[in-house]
C-alpha cells in the first residue's frame, strides 16, 4: 500500500489535519476555523480551549481517514504556534487553561521583570526576544497568582498536550522548548539554574526530546475520537516556524519568510550570539528542528494585521471572495497609495501606543488602506532582514517566502520592489506541514536521514524580481528605512 504520514496542524486561525505522501503531496486534508476563548477564571483573559480543538482536530482527522483509500498511515505528528502550553498534573488533566499569546496578562509581569532579573541577562542565557507572551512569564503568572499549580505538575507546550491526547504519553520537543525564553542555548536544554533562580521548578518540564522521535502510538480512546488506527506511532514535531523554515529547502544563511498572522524572517546558523546590541536589534535565535542547529529570527504581526483591515473595510465582502476583492482593489492604487500610510507596529510590547494609519481623505479608499498597510509590512520586512544579515554575517541574495502570506502575488510583488531582491516561491506552499511530515517520515524509518527525506521533495523554485517600481519604493521609504 502507498504510505502517508498525518500532521495534526494547530494553527491561530485554522486548525487542519492533513495527509501527506512521502513526495510532499497531499493526500487529503480537512480543517476547521481556530479562535481563543474567554477565560473564566480571569477577567479579559483570552485562551486557547483545548477540549474544542481537540474536538475540531479529530473530526478533521476523521474526514480525512475516510478519503485515504489503499493508504496505510505509518505516522502522526503535531505542529504549533510556539509559546503556549499549561500545567497538568501526572494523568495529564489540565490544572489551568492554556493561556494563548494574544492575551495581554503577563505584560506587567515583564514591565517588573528586573524584580527577579535582568533583562540583559535573561537574554543573553536564553537568546529569546522578550515578548510578554513568552512562556517564562505565564510561569511567573502561575507563581504570583496561582502558586499552587506548580506542584505536582507537568507543563506542556501545546503540541505535547495534543501528542498526550494521542498517545498517552508526556514529553516536550526542543524546537518549543527554544521559544520558551527558559533553555540554556549552548546545550539546548532546560535551564534549571535560571528556574531555581526565578522560584520555579525545573522538573516541570522533564527531558524534552528532538523532532523527529517516535514517543508513544495512537491509544485505543484516540483512535476512537480521530479514526487513526490504534498502534500507528506518534512522533514530535512542534513549533511551526521551524518546520517551516526546513522544509523550504533552506540552507545555511538563506533567509527564510514563514509569512502568516505572524512574519517570522530566519535563517538556519550553526553559530549563535546573544548581546545586548542583538537585544536591541530585536533578534531572537531559537532552536532549529535539527539537533545542535539554531535560527536567528525577527518577529513580528503581519496577516494578523491584513485580517484586522479586511475585517473592519471589507466587511461587505463575504469571507471567501474578501482576500480577491482586497488584493483586486489594492492593484488599481499606485506605490505610495496615494498618501496613506500605515504604523504596522501592532503588536509591540515597547510600544504601547500601538499601530495607525495616516494621511486619510474623504476621498480616500480601502483598496488605499489595503496596500499601504502591504507596504509598510514589507518595508518592515527589509529593516528585518538588514538586522539578521548584521547579527548573523552574511549578505542576502533571495528571501525564500513560505506560509500563507506567499499566495498574494501583488504582496510577493511589493516585497521584491522595496527589498530590492528576489523574493523566491516554491512549489511547495504547505512547508510547515512539509516539514512535519519529514521529519516524521524519518522518524518512523521511511527515510534513513533527514537529507534522503528532502531530497525526495521537487520544489520548483521561482524569483518574483524587482520591478520598475523598486526605483519609486526607494525613494518613498529613503527616510523611514
């Protein structure tokens, strides 16, 4: 029988479960809108409910199951949004909601951070960017406001609380351990000298293990709930963006932009720093999915920006024609759209005064408001990479553009114009699930390696060039770069 993998993709907006062939091809796939939750238990606090994703994923998974036929499934796996988790006690029972990244909680516990220690320092041990969404500060948050979920207790990131519900099985992969802002990056594991030092206990997160490895198989009550059938082996993936960037094809110092709610631009490195000039630049470095590796990265919100917009101009626009008529109306405006302009700075936890947009008319149009947010997000775009080429030495040819930022052509399009160099599409649009799915392809003894695994996958590369208008962009951001 021909052999899949499936990859349980838990995303902020969608929740997908998808079928992939050892080629890359999809099979099948099925998803289901993803939204945050209220939380009961603190007032204004957004989180994730675990039990309804859980719910949507495994119907996504039975839809999906009923379309393989002469398919044998020979793995599993999970990928996430990084960062979330919660605390459950030893049988895996949550102790308190999963707390997501858009809820604004532990902003004052990073405002009083220096209470437990420097900022600087933090960095410079873990290398992480520090968000207040970041893990180590929803610790903090149990420990000032719930102390008493940290006894007895487990945490675990989001994909490994969806890999318990399959398995039975608790154990975190490194690639989430990387955005925790909590490991110690020169040898990739928990830093149990730093918890001890902020009062929280290094056994909460037992001994992460790498992408790839098999932890458990489908249980019989999993397989009942996801139609998987029981014994097929449970791998680690884990945090998206590293999928992502490995199953782009990218080499060494290639840059790599996962575009989606969030831009994340990275490149792969076998070296990392962490200063405070880097801090300064707004660099964070993470863990690669391979072993011993790092990526070196600038964050920062970007479709999440472009549904905000489509939400509040577009609302006439029913959802499935809204990102046609957006990009239809935003092609009529000129470079520059005619004056407007655009703070894309919607999320920044320096910056409470948040994003905004300027030079608005009577007669101006959301086509206007459309592309001048497009281009502020890609002028956002070539401060970052002048930052990663600085911090990791090397200068950039190409952005290899992945996610699903990179089916907008007019905004593969801007890009390319006001970087002034290519941006490079693949074949491949689903490279985080890609990703994924090699690893769990390896891990399962399909492939021997991870490179016979990616050697198998036919990318198709092709260059969006700078246009005419890269001379026009150049002349309109001169100042703001």
């Amino acid at each position: 029988m021909e052999a899949c993998v499936l990859i349980f993709d838990c995303g902020a907006t969608n929740l997908r479960v998808v079928a992939m062939a050892p080629d890359g091809n999809i099979k099948a796939s099925h998803s289901f809108p993803n939204a945050t939750a209220d939380d009961p238990f603190f007032k204004g606090g957004k989180i994730w409910s675990l039990e309804i994703i859980w719910d949507k994923l495994c119907a996504a998974s039975k839809a999906v199951v009923d379309q393989l036929k002469d398919v044998e499934i020979i793995g599993v796996s999970v990928t996430t949004f990084g960062v979330d988790g919660t605390l459950v006690d030893f049988e895996g029972n949550l102790k308190y909601p999963v707390i997501s990244w858009q809820c604004n909680r532990t902003h004052p516990i990073l405002k009083s951070l220096d209470k437990y220690i420097d900022l600087y320092e933090l960095y410079e041990k873990t290398g992480v960017y520090p968000y207040d969404f970041n893990t180590i500060f929803k610790l903090l948050w149990f420990k000032e406001n719930h102390p008493e979920t940290l006894k007895d207790s487990r945490f675990l990131f989001m994909p490994s609380l969806l890999v318990n519900l399959l398995s039975g099985v608790q154990v975190n992969d490194a690639t989430m351990l990387g955005t925790a802002m909590i490991a110690n990056l020169s040898t990739q594991e928990v830093s149990i000298p730093l918890l001890e030092k902020l009062g929280i206990p290094a056994a909460l997160f037992g001994t992460p293990a790498q992408a790839g490895e098999v932890v458990g198989t489908v249980t019989k009550k999993a397989s009942e709930a996801s139609g998987i059938p029981v014994g097929v082996p449970v791998c680690l993936s884990g945090h998206d963006t590293q999928f992502a960037v490995f199953g782009s094809g990218a080499g060494l110092d290639e840059p790599v932009l996962s575009s989606g709610t969030w831009e994340i631009l990275m490149c792969r490195s076998k070296k990392y720093s962490a200063t405070a000039q880097q801090l300064d630049l707004g660099i964070t470095t993470e863990f690669d999915a391979e072993k011993n590796m790092y990526d070196l990265g600038v964050n920062y919100v970007a479709s999440g920006l472009l549904e905000w917009v489509g939400n509040h101009f577009f609302q006439d626009v029913p959802k499935k024609q809204r990102y046609q008529i957006m990009v239809e109306e935003a092609e009529q405006v000129p470079p520059g759209a005619n004056g407007v302009a655009v703070d894309p700075n919607f999320y920044d936890p320096t910056n409470d005064a948040g994003g905004a947009i300027s030079g608005i008319k009577l007669a101006t149009s959301r086509g206007e408001i459309y592309r001048a947010s497009l281009e502020a997000l890609a002028l956002t775009l070539k401060n970052a990479l002048h930052v990663l080429e600085k911090a990791a030495d090397f200068k950039a040819r190409k952005i290899i553009c992945v996610g699903g930022g990179s089916k907008n052509s007019l905004w593969n399009q801007i890009k390319a114009d006001v970087c002034g160099i290519p941006i490079q599409l693949i074949a491949q649009k689903e490279t985080t699930v890609l990703g994924s799915a090699l690893f769990t392809f390896t891990g399962v003894g399909y492939y021997k390696n991870l490179k016979e695994a990616r050697s198998s996958i036919d990318y198709q590369p092709y260059l969006v060039e700078p246009s005419v208008n890269k001379n026009t962009y150049q002349q309109l951001f001169e100042n703001k770069e």
